[in-house]
C-alpha cells in the first residue's frame, strides 16, 4: 500500500483577500473544504495543512488535519518556486521523523468546487498508470494578449489576428491549469525541486468546477456556484 499525502498550503497572509483561507462558503473555510475533499478520497491516507498563521492551524486540526509550520523564508509568495520548494520542505521534514512518502498531492484551499473525484483520478494516474506526476486543467479556446507593463506595446500571444480563425478550427487544443490538483512521485519532487515532471498526466475539470479564488468577486462566484450545485443533490 502506497503512502499518499495530501499537502494543502494555506497562509494566513493572503493580500487580495485577506484571512482568504478562512473565509466561507457554506459556513466552512476553504481550508476546511479542501481538507474534506481528502478526507474523502480512495487513496490519501494522511492530510497536512502548511501554513504560517496560528488560526487556520486550529482550524485545520479541527477538521482533521496535521499542521507542520511554514519556515520564515517560506511564508511570502513573491519567490519563484515557492509552493514546489514548501512542498520538499514539508516532505523533508515528515522524512527526518521517519515517515515514509510515495506520492505528494498537492490541495490548494482556492479551489472549493474541486470534486474528489477528480482528486483521485490524477492519483491513479500515477498510482496504476506510470505517470511521474499529474494536474488538473480547464480547457480554454481564448486569445491571449500580453504586455509586461504599462509603457509596453500590448501584443498577441497565442494567435495572429491577421489569421484569426473560429477555435474549433485550430489543430490545437488549449488547455489552462486550473490550480486545484497536482500529484507527483515524492522522488520526482525531490530529485528536481518540480512538482511536474518526467512522464505527465492530466484531468479535465469543467469551467464550473474551476473557478480559483484570488479575488473577492471569485469567493462571490464560488458561494453562487457552491449554492447551485448543493440545491441539485
């Protein structure tokens, strides 16, 4: 039997949104909503919350979860590679105490329509299929523009509008993460520092199963959506 974590990383100092973690939908906080869709999955057996605010720990072990504390190098969100680097950082330390890891399922709090379903899905592709890793992904047909600030030129960046086409006739698909599930070996996270990586796996989640919660008008959505769904049961 394989060992499979759950890792949720949930800080406390979120800037958009602020307390984020704990904020509600259906009078449970997303912290709380991811550590249920964990609970309920075929596969996880053990749940850890990282974080660096004393309140969403309680809340987490509340729920059923295990804390470990965020470093205090760790604890912005303005470093390249953060979430993977936290990642290895709790799988260490879980390791120093002679804990055993085969797979690392990383949970986001902000995204609290994620069924687990899906969740196990992306595990059994690396479980019974020889993935090294999965994601979950949306698919999206949109025309991306980008510029790198205000001064720049604003330019297409995924098609050239002298050649613009429906998009059911491009010869592509164009998928986006979503942000809700990543699993991966604990030797691919560890021996490249990426949670992705070597042979890659993916599920689709629909658009309404994948709204992220960065904003408020997010969180709005996300209550809507929670609301809806929960009246169909």
């Amino acid at each position: 039997m394989k060992n499979i974590y759950a890792i949720i990383l949930a800080r406390g100092g979120s800037k958009r949104v602020p307390k984020k973690n704990l904020k509600k939908i259906d009078q449970i906080p997303l912290v709380g909503h991811a550590i249920i869709q964990a609970k309920n999955s075929s596969y996880i057996n053990q749940i850890i919350v990282s974080t660096d605010d004393s309140e969403i720990g309680k809340v987490s072990i509340n729920y059923g979860a295990r804390i470990v504390d965020r470093p205090e190098h760790l604890k912005n969100d303005n470093t390249i590679m953060e979430a993977d680097n936290i990642l290895c950082q709790v799988t260490e330390d879980l390791e120093a105490r002679g804990e055993k890891i085969d797979i690392i399922v990383l949970l986001y709090p902000t995204a609290p329509l994620r069924k687990t379903i899906k969740i196990d899905e992306a595990i059994e592709l690396v479980l019974n299929q020889n993935y090294d890793s999965a994601l979950s992904l949306v698919e999206d047909q949109g025309y991306f523009w980008r510029k790198k600030s205000n001064k720049e030129k604003l330019i297409p960046f995924n098609y050239d509008p002298k050649k613009r086409m429906p998009s059911v006739m491009h010869d592509f698909k164009q998928f986006k993460e979503n942000k809700a599930i990543y699993v991966s070996t604990r030797d691919l996270l560890i021996n490249t520092g990426c949670r992705l990586g070597g042979k890659i796996g993916y599920v689709l989640m629909n658009t309404l199963e994948s709204v992220d919660v960065d904003t408020k008008e997010d969180l709005e959505l996300c209550k809507i959506l929670y609301k809806r769904n929960k009246s169909k049961i």
